[in-house]
C-alpha cells in the first residue's frame, strides 16, 4: 500500500474495437497518482490525457460510482472489481496499491457476457433472467397498513440479504464455470421469502434456472468463489436455498393436472 503523496502505476488494459473482434492487451503508464482516487476516477484521468493526444480512451461502463448500481463490472489483477472484499470496482482505490505496480485490467471473462468495447461487456443475460420470474400477482394496493401481513424478523432480515444482489455479474466472473447461480438464487430468494412472492414461488424458480441454463451459464460445484467475489457479501446459502425450491417446483410440476383438452394445463 503506498504511503506516498503521489505515485505511479502501469496499467495493462484488455483493449477490444467491437464484438467478436480480435482484442489485445496494451500498457498505459498513470503517472501522479493521487491515493485517494478510485480506480475509476484513476482511469477518467488516463483518459484525458489519451484524448489530449488524440488517442482513442478506453471504455468502461460506470453509473452511480457509489457500489449500488453494479455497472462497474471490472477485473482488476485477476479478481473481479478487484483486491478488496465487500466492494465494488468503483469502491476500489488507489491506495489499494503499490508504487511502481502493474496493474491487469480487463472485463468480466464468461461466454453469457459478450464484450461490447474495451471493458464493457454486455450483461442482458441477467435481464432476461429476471424477466422470465415474472412479476408479483398478489394484490397490494396502496401503502397498505406496515404490520398487515406480519413477517417474523428473521424472514425479513434475510430476504433483505438476498435483495441486496446488484446484478453486477462478478459472481459469473469468479466462477470457474461461470455459473450464474449466486444472482438467481439471490433474486429468486428475496421474494421467494416474503408473503407476496409466494403464489409465484416455484414457477418462478423453474423459470429463472431454466433460463440461467438456456443463456449458457455453467452448473455450480460449490467452489464458493462467488460469494467471496460478492460487492454485498451475498452468501452462498441462498443456492442451496434455491437448490431447495427449485427440487419441489419440479415434483409439484410431475403432479400437476391434466387439462380437460388432454395436453398439459
């Protein structure tokens, strides 16, 4: 960790023009690197001085810069959004770093997340996900009474964890199979847990697995990497949870009755 006022660092980036383009890594040297920079403040000032010279920037894809969006989907030295636990990539600084260090930067490597540019990838695997759960069809109306449908705290305190997921994809990245596992056990689990989420709740967990594997994500084998990988820490308890519900959504799938037409209902 450097101690110094300003230091430097040589930055390897994963350049790519387009999609299926042939990509290459190249090295930049930032020079007067202030500490207490994020990394993606770091790389805005890399690119200023690209574009003063008339050299192409590097894209990255960023949003909130506050570790809430998940946009800043980087692999920073081997490890997505880089060397420290609990954060994301836009939650990363300098003075996570070395005087003189080099520092490998490319996007999220997994089949389902095609790179766009540079280090964007493109992540609407995850979108169409969350889209094949459907929506809630319990009827709320409006700001009903807070203790109407009472939730013990426990339920509530973990569908909180769950609902925390960003949909960052740096569980996909660390997996060694790209499994994507972590995020729909994540998303199936915050609803699955509440009242509301239960009229849904086991054709929505066949839905979204059997979507996961259509995207082309891989299986899990419990390596735990995407939990430690994680920006929210979302355990890995939720897969086995989701594990859980998707096995009774498929016996209550081999009972379900046959409609009067003869084909299934």
């Amino acid at each position: 960790m450097s101690t110094a006022r300003t230091f430097n660092v040589t930055l390897r980036v994963w350049r790519q023009e387009g999609p299926g383009r042939e990509g290459r890594f190249v090295d930049y040297a930032a020079r007067g690197v202030n500490p207490d920079m994020s990394f993606l403040e770091m790389l805005d000032v890399l690119n200023d001085e690209l574009a003063a010279k008339g050299e192409e920037p590097i894209a990255f894809a960023h949003d909130c810069r506050e570790g809430i969006c998940g946009t800043c989907s980087l692999t920073i030295n081997g490890k997505p959004h880089g060397p420290n636990r609990g954060v994301a990539s836009c939650q990363t600084y300098m003075r996570s770093f070395r005087d003189g260090e080099l520092i490998v930067v490319e996007p999220f490597r997994a089949r389902p997340f095609p790179v766009i540019k540079d280090l964007v990838t493109d992540r609407s695997a995850f979108d169409a996900i969350q889209q094949a759960g459907g929506f809630i069809t319990a009827r709320t109306g409006s700001a009903p009474e807070a203790n109407a449908a009472p939730v013990p705290k426990e339920v509530a305190d973990l569908a909180m964890d769950a609902a925390q997921c960003i949909g960052c994809g740096a569980c996909v990245a660390a997996c060694k199979n790209s499994s994507a596992m972590l995020f729909v056990a994540a998303k199936v689990s915050h609803l699955g847990l509440l009242p509301q989420g239960q009229p849904e709740r086991h054709q929505r967990v066949l839905a979204m697995v059997r979507t996961m594997d259509g995207l082309g994500f891989g299986g899990c084998t419990n390596q735990y990497e995407c939990s430690a990988a994680c920006p929210k820490l979302i355990s890995h308890d939720f897969i086995a949870r989701m594990n859980r519900d998707f096995a009774k959504a498929i016996v209550r799938a081999s009972f379900k009755p046959v409609a009067a037409g003869g084909g299934p209902d």
